[in-house]
C-alpha cells in the first residue's frame, strides 16, 4: 500500500521524505487554509520537494467550466500534478475531461460506493472516500473502503483507492488488510505508526544492559 501524506505543510512533507516511505501527497482548501500564506506560494513550494510523486491539488469551482480551468492552470505546475476534484454530476463531467487529455484526477468527498463506482466508471485515477467522517457520524468507515475494494475488483476498474480522512493507525492497518491501494495519512498519524509502547520499554532495557557488557567494540 502507498503511503500520501494529507498535508500542505512543507515542513511535515519533508520529515515524511526522510523517512524514505512517502509515495505521494494530496491536500485540501481546509489544509492549505491553514499555512496562512498565498496558495501559489505554497503550492510551488510543495511541488519544489515532491517532483517525481504524485500531489493532489483541489479545485474551489463548483461548475465544470471553473473546474477544467482550474484544473488546467494547475496541471501546468507540474507533469505530476493530480487534478482533486468534488464528487458531484459537474465533478464528474471534468473528470471524463481530464482523462480524455491524460491529466491525472483524485475524485474526493467519496461517503458511498454508488459515488465511487460513478467516479471509476467517468475514468478516475483516485478516488478518496472519507473514512474518518463516517466514523465521526456512526458509520464504519472502513465498510466502505472494502465495498468499493470489491466493485473494483470485479470489473477491473483501473482507479486507485486512496483512504482518506484518516485519523489513527488502526485506520491504516485495515487499509492495508482490506487492500486499498493508498492510505494519505496525516503526519500525526505517520509518526505513531512507528510507536509502540514495547518497543519503548524494550529499547530502554536493552540500553542499561549493553551498559554492563564488559569490553564492548564499540
Ligand atoms: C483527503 O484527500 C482529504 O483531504 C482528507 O483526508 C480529509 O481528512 P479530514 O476528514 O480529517 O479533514
């Protein structure tokens, strides 16, 4: 499973880098609105560190003429740009216009497999079902993960499922398990997946042991 990092923190994409296990970014208005600072500017930035992997970028229009110019002046940023666009019968219209001129698309704010099969049928590259919202209202998000994982699957659509809105480890792991293609995953979250509270303990052993071994080599 490909790991995103769900951010447009600059700082937060390059500490995921070091960790050599990054295969992409995907951002949101919400996530750009927090850098406080000029979308162009953030964007290039983001685009300056992740070259060669995919980074999603969201369009604001709601029409499909907004979304295709939009998406067009993003596309231009970069040949690894991937066009975020909102599921709705406009998103869908752009969505068949993208993959007509090869320009990648993430459809977004996915919360039923009739949204995803709609989305795979018009050419989605990605698709990105909100599991974390579900969650939020009482729903088990990851039931929908593994719904669109098996209409995938037996018509061999080609977009990739990308779990989003996801908010602890145990979303990743039944990612994973369930085999959606990508989890894009907050860097909170990145970084207690490497945790666990044996590990610590362990570690802190073995340290005071190694203290006592006599005539160590190094
Ligand atoms: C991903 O594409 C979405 O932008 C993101 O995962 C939404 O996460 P949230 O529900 O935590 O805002």
């Amino acid at each position: 499973m490909k790991f995103f990092i769900d951010t447009a923190n600059v700082e937060e994409i390059r500490k995921a880098k070091e960790l050599k296990v990054l295969d992409g970014v995907t951002t949101n208005p919400t996530l750009i609105s927090k850098e406080k600072r000029p979308f162009m500017e953030v964007v290039r930035e983001i685009l300056s560190e992740i070259t060669d992997k995919p980074v999603s970028l969201e369009v604001a229009s709601t029409d499909v003429k907004g979304m295709i110019r939009e998406g067009e002046r993003l596309a231009e940023l970069g040949s690894n740009v991937v066009i975020k666009i909102p599921i709705t019968e406009e998103g869908l219209k752009a969505v068949v216009h993208f993959e007509k001129k090869g320009i990648k698309t993430n459809v977004t704010l996915v919360f039923s497999p009739a949204q995803a099969l709609l989305a795979m049928k018009a050419g989605a590259s990605y698709i990105s079902p909100f599991v974390g919202r579900l969650d939020d209202i009482s729903y088990t998000g990851m039931d929908l993960i593994k719904q669109i994982k098996k209409i995938k699957d037996n018509y061999q659509f080609c977009s990739e499922i990308i779990v989003a809105s996801v908010r602890n480890p145990i979303h990743v792991t039944e990612s994973a398990i369930a085999g959606a293609d990508v989890a894009t995953i907050p860097y909170t979250v990145i970084a207690q997946l490497v945790k666990h509270p044996l590990t610590g303990i362990g570690l802190e052993r073995f340290l005071k042991d190694w203290e006592s071994v006599p005539e160590k080599p190094f």
